[in-house]
C-alpha cells in the first residue's frame, strides 16, 4: 500500500502525542493476505533518497515494485527487498510504468498535469527521450477536469 502524507504524517488522531503512529508512517508498505504488514519502506537514515512524504506513483509486477515519490522524486525499484534508485527531474508524476529500462512518468504539478515524459534508466539517473502533451485525437487539450482528475493522489496497493 502506497500513502499519500495524512497516512505518512498522521490525521484523524494518528501521530498525536497520545493516538497511534501512523499505519503509513513508512510511506509504502506490503501487507500479507491476513493484513499483517510484512516490510515497509526504510527510513531516509537508511538509504540515500529520502523518505516517502507522499506516494505518488506506484507499480507493481510480479516480483518487483516501483514507486516515484515526493520529495525529490527519485524512481525507486524494490525487488525482494533490495532498493536501486535513480535521479528523476520530472517531478509530480503521478503515474509510471516501466519497461527493462524504459520509464514513462504521466502527469506533474501545475500546467503540466498532462505530460507524458519518457526515458532510459541510466547508472544513476533517468535521461529524458521525449516529453509530450496529452491531447484528445483532434489536437485539443484534454478537458480541465480530466487534467486535474488525472493529477488527483490515491492511494495504491500492491
């Protein structure tokens, strides 16, 4: 399960002094089939890129996961437990999938809620092919509430 900040930092009473720490305080975590939480995401201590503040983009294959997450955006891949990063510059996707080493990111902040960016993994970082805009077949721009429902946080299990 993937958590978006009030599942991170806390609401409705989880984090206060005296509630319960937030169920997504890891800001990813893998469930068993009897809802037992089985791993969570490591801390910023333990690893290079920063903790989840806010799960934007998750994906999920048969034995590998992928998350691109606010703050600084990096594309995470966790296969049994392992992590391996790699700097992003596009920044509030709130969508990826991934193919080998090929990553498109949909969506980001502001006017760039319908972009398509595409790319190759690299040893370190993703190095842009292409950025696109998403428009209706007939060149128009999608409808306001289609950017801004495709922009929209949720929450994503895995």
């Amino acid at each position: 399960m993937g958590y978006f900040d009030e599942g991170v930092y806390g609401n409705f009473g989880w984090g206060d002094r005296d509630g319960p720490a937030p169920m997504g305080r890891h800001g990813l975590v893998r469930f068993s089939p009897g809802l037992q939480a089985e791993w969570s995401f490591p801390s910023n201590v333990d690893q290079p890129w920063g903790a989840i503040s806010d799960c934007y983009a998750l994906n999920v294959d048969k034995d590998t996961v992928w998350t691109c997450y606010y703050t600084d955006f990096p594309i995470v891949r966790i296969r049994d437990g392992a992590l391996t990063a790699w700097r992003n510059g596009v920044t509030g996707a709130r969508a990826l999938a991934v193919a080998g080493s090929q990553v498109a990111l949909l969506g980001g902040h502001g006017p760039n809620r319908d972009w398509l960016a595409a790319g190759t993994l690299g040893s370190d970082d993703l190095h842009l092919d292409g950025q696109y805009r998403i428009v209706l077949p007939d060149g128009q721009p999608l409808p306001e509430r289609r950017r801004r429902s495709a922009g929209a946080p949720t929450s994503t299990s895995w």
